[in-house]
C-alpha cells in the first residue's frame, strides 16, 4: 500500500500534501516524493526514509521550513508516500515518475500488473526508464497518448494497464488540472472552495473540507481549481456524488470505521488481491536465488518456525504443502524450537513467519537454522524489518500497515503468500495435475471477492450472536483438518480482545480431555468447513450437544446436516477447504470484536499485548 494525494487551488501546496501525506504515513513509509509547480517551472524531490526525510528537503529545496509562497495565482501538486512492491527503496524508485520529457507526472498507489510487457512496448519505442517500478510505465504512457488532454490521454492509458491501482497526474501543458483514477484502490476527491483535493483517503484533507466525492471503479476525475469533472472510461460526464462528512479527525484516520481493528478485518479482501498481484506480477521472485525451480526441487522437507497467528498461518500451510506438494512440513512455536536443540538437516527449506519481521523468537529460530546450513526465507509485512537483513530471502505480504495489535490482515495475507508458495512447489513436484493446478490458481484468484462477500453478509447476525453471548466465562474451539488452524485463531483472537478463557482443539481430541468442560453454559465454536472429515465432526458434535453444551458452527453453503447439530451456523461460500481458512476466518474475527466491544474493552490496544514483541 502507499499513499497519494494531490492538491490544485491558489494557496502554496507544499504544506498542505505533506500534512496530507502524514495522514496516509500509515499505508507506507519507506520513501516520500512531491511535485509542484511553482510559477512556470515545476519541481520535484523524493526521499527516502519516513516524512521527516521528505521534510528536510523540502526545507531545503524552497526555503522557509518548506513553506513556500505562492508564486502564481495557481499552485498544483502531487505527493506520495510509499510502501516499496516493485525496485527497492532508493530515492529513483520512489514516487513523483516522470517521462523522458519530464512534463508528465504521476504518482500511484497499487500495482500495474502488465507493467514487464508496457516497459517493453515502451523500449521498443526507445523510451529509457530511470527507475525498477511498475508505476513509472504509466507516465510514459501519458506522454505517448497526449495530444492537448490529460484527461484524455489517461482514459487512453487505462486500456492498456493491468492490476489494480489509484493514481493522480499532472504535466507542464495543462497547469492548473490534475487527473486522477481508480481501480480497485481507494481514491477520493475533496471538494473545496476554489482548490479541490484528490487523495488515498478522506483524512488526508479533512483539515481543510468536509465535502467529500469518492470515485467509482475506472471514474476519472479532473480537478481544476474551480470544477471537478468525473467521466467514466466512455468519456462519458458523471456528477461528481459528494457527501459531507461528518468524521471526526479520529474516525477519519480509521476510515470511517470505529476501531483500527475493525478497519484492518474489512481491509483483508485488498490484503489478498495486493499480496497476490505483487507475486504474480513480480516474476522475479521465482528467479532469484531461494525459489529458482532446481533450488525448490532440492527441497525434501520444510520446517516452519513462528509464533502465535504466524504460527496458526503456518499450521494453514503445512495443510496445503503436505497436500498440493507432498513435501514433508514441520511447524514449530519458534520459542520451543529455538532452545529444543533441533535438528534441521541440510536441505531444509526453513520459513519464518513473522508480521513484523521483529519478533525476537522467531528471530532467533531463522539464526539456528541457518546455522545449521539451512536456507532460510522470512515471510514477512515489513519491509527493511530483521527478518529481511537476516534471512537467505524475502517473500513479502502486502497488507499494508496493521494498526490494532490482534493480527487480522496479516494473517489472512501470510496464507494466501504460502498457497502461493505451496502451489510453485507443487508445479516443481508435479504432484498435481494441470487441470487442478488451474483451478486452485483460480479460487485463489476469487478469495479477495470473496473475503468481501462474506464481510458483508456476515457482520451483522455475528454482531447480534456476539451480544447475546458476551457474559459467557468460557468459550471451546474445535475444527479438523482445514478447520483447525482457523479455530486455534478465532480461540487466540477471542481471548486476547476480550479477555474471555478460550481452548481450541482438534475435535478428535475433545473426548481424551477437552469434553470435562462441557455444560450448558459452554459455547462451543466449531469450523465444519472441511467436508473431508463432516461426518467425524458432526458425531463430535453430538458429543458436545449431548452435554447440553451450545453449538455455534462455521459451514459451507449447501451444508444440510450441520443445522441439525448447531444452535447458530453462519455459512461461508462453497471452495476448496484449505482455500475456506481465508474465509471462515473472517466470522471468527469479527466475533471476537463484537465480543470485546460488547463488554467494553479496547480492542486496538488490548491489555498486556505488544503489537511487536522484540524480548523474549
Ligand atoms: C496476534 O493477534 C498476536 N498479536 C500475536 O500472537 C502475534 O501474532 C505474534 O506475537 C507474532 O507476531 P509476528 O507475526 O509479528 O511475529
């Protein structure tokens, strides 16, 4: 994720996108770049770093402590916090991109999927690009469709870009327009009195107006300073939809949402579609050195060390490497393993799970291992993080900035980047078949639609459900299968916001133990989404109900049995089990939310929890 706003009106615009800006530092904070023009002459610095960085040469190049005057009656500008995906951080890489002429500018928060083929389309043109992203194609895409319109060259440049993204442009020709367009990214224009405002989001001028228009899929804006035009792909004139918000600066930062947490769980149908567009579209993951075919054909086992919804991923994985790959997989909690003297043979493939890449356990489970000879990978959300300065190499999720300490689009991010992973390694061991290959290729590509679906059709009973049990002093989990790493998360997720005792267990294992907690007051939440194993679920479940225990189930649509066993079943759509995780997670966190919000707490910042846990 990374964060876009632009500004065009008759105040100096330097302050204003970098006040913006730090609205949005939240989506990305590796690099920061701004463009403005500044009377016949336009300007542009990047930085690299956080906004401090960009600040400093902003002093620098205007003056003032980076206030400049206005030097004509119209200022216009473009600015860009980013979160790298495609090039590393360096300052050519980060965001505002030029042209070859320098007259067109862009900034771009997303990813160009097609981006390989446009640069070369674009070499063949003899056009030389500076940096390693994807998003500077689209610039020079605008100089190659410009005849006196940006709008129009913008419209032009959608049909040929790929992926999904928001972007906002200016050039020299036209100074007082910017253009901006969205697919699939969030992008949204503040109306103002005679300047207007076009950002990632609402919060990024809110300070300056309320009245706000949020672009449909593939609207193209264009703001001037006294007018705001949206047009659809056609050329076709919309009016822009604009509504007064009512936010306070609070909710504002929280997009509208009451909590981050509750923000980041609707944010995870976009965590999936970033991670999976960046490893589609970025093939050289599969070239560099860890995930080259011949090194991944050298790969006799797997062992993956993590720690708490890292750990649960990792559980999700080892399901679908054993299954898809038939590679042997180990996960281990990485605080046993580190002091368990393992033993991790050479050839091992070792997988450190870990949001933040800080995670000291975690950490020190990657350093035995690779001392020990084996290649080990972090799977991390943060970049330049020491998981990524210690590990052989890197496999990024995007699910951008997570705010509220329970892990949430973090998790759902790490496993789709492990499905991934699991799906290249069974390509390698040519344990599948090609038609089943395409078709787990293919659910995979429909989870981010999915996600959403189930987000909005759910949230509501489980709020409802949440409510009427939220005095109750204990609460057991049980899944097999595909289900069990999903009800070991929803357990975690459950005590660590609410602070209610939860046990999670593989519903074989309930009778050896688990089922002396059972009585009427129990709710018991169970994941019967994997339809391998329903018929070995549904007869625990009548061991449970016959304890006078309640049932709360997670199922697939077009289960007819379950509701004979289960007070409450919210139904998840119909895949693959292993691919069903993504989804029956989603109800089990938001469970867990109304839960904590029912009895009051704070869910963001849940007491005793670090969102980073960098000791021991
Ligand atoms: C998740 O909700 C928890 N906050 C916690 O279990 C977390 O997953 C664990 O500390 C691991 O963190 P990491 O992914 O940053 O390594």
């Amino acid at each position: 994720m990374c964060g876009i706003i632009g500004y065009v009106g008759g105040r100096p615009c330097q302050r204003l996108l970098l006040d913006g800006l730090r609205k949005l530092e939240y989506r990305g904070y590796d690099s920061a770049g701004m463009a403005w023009r500044e009377g016949e002459m336009a300007r542009c610095i990047r930085a690299v770093g956080n906004l401090d960085s960009l600040e400093s040469v902003l002093a620098c190049a205007v003056g003032d402590g980076g206030v400049a005057t206005a030097t004509a009656t119209v200022s216009a500008g473009i600015a860009h916090t980013r979160w790298a995906t495609h090039g590393g951080v360096t300052e050519i890489n980060a965001h505002p991109h030029e042209d070859a002429s320098g007259r067109f500018r862009i900034v771009l928060n997303g990813i160009i999927e097609n981006h390989l083929e446009l640069r070369d389309r674009l070499a063949a043109d003899l056009v030389t690009l500076r940096s390693d992203t994807d998003a500077e194609v689209v610039a020079h895409l605008l100089a190659l469709h410009y005849d006196g319109n940006l709008a129009e060259a913008v419209r032009r440049s959608l049909d040929e870009l790929e992926g999904h993204y928001a972007l906002v442009a200016m050039c020299d020709e036209e100074p007082d327009t910017l253009v901006g367009v969205r697919r699939e990214c969030p992008l949204v224009v503040g109306l103002g009195d005679g300047e207007q405002f076009i950002a990632s989001s609402i919060s990024a001028f809110l300070a300056h107006t309320r009245e706000a228009a949020v672009l449909s899929d593939e609207e193209i804006a264009v703001l001037r300073p006294h007018e705001v035009e949206v047009f659809d792909v056609k050329g076709l004139r919309h009016r822009p939809a604009s509504t007064q918000v009512e936010w306070d600066e609070d909710r504002c930062e929280k997009d509208g949402f009451e909590t981050f947490m509750l923000k980041e769980i609707h944010e995870q149908g976009s965590a999936v579609r970033e991670t999976l567009s960046q490893w589609r579209a970025n093939p050289e993951l599969s070239e560099d050195g860890a995930l080259a075919a011949e090194r991944l054909a050298a790969v006799k086992r797997i062992v993956i060390v993590a720690c708490g919804t890292s750990y649960h991923a990792g559980l999700a994985a080892r399901n679908a490497i054993e299954r898809w790959a038939r590679i042997p997989v180990e996960v281990e909690v990485a605080s046993e393993f580190r002091y368990r003297e393992p033993i991790v043979a050479d050839g091992a493939l070792v997988l450190g799970i870990s949001q933040s890449g800080e995670t000291a356990d975690t950490l020190a489970a990657m350093r035995l291992a690779k001392a020990q000879g084996a290649t080990v990978l972090a799977v991390t959300n943060t970049p330049a993080s020491q998981a990524t300065r210690e590990a052989d190499g890197v496999l990024f999720t995007r699910a951008g900035l997570e705010i509220g300490v329970a892990a949430t689009k973090t998790f759902v991010a790490q496993v789709v980047l492990l499905y991934e992973l699991a799906l290249r390694l069974a390509a390698v061991t040519g344990a599948q078949s090609p038609a089943t290959m395409a078709e787990l290729h293919d659910q995979l590509e429909q989870l981010p639609q999915l996600i959403d679906q189930v987000l909005s059709s759910v949230d509501e009973p489980i709020r409802g459900l949440a409510g009427r049990l939220a005095l109750s002093p204990f609460f057991l989990y049980l899944g097999r299968l595909a289900g069990l790493p999903v009800a070991l998360e929803g357990a975690l997720k459950l005590k660590e916001i609410s602070y209610v005792p939860t046990d999670a267990y593989a519903a074989g294992e309930m009778k050896h133990g688990p089922i002396a907690l059972l009585s009427r007051e129990t709710p018991v939440i169970c994941v019967a989404t994997d339809e391998r194993v329903l018929p070995k679920l549904l007869s625990n479940l009548s061991e449970v109900r016959a304890r006078g225990a309640r049932v709360l189930a997670i199922a697939t649509e077009g289960s007819r049995e379950i509701a004979e066993h289960a007070e409450h079943v919210v139904y998840i759509p119909r895949a693959d089990p292993l691919m069903q995780c993504v989804l029956a997670i989603v109800p089990l966190q938001l469970f867990a939310y109304h839960l904590a919000r029912a009895r009051g707490l704070n869910v963001d910042q849940p007491r005793n929890l670090a969102k980073t846990v960098t000791v021991e």
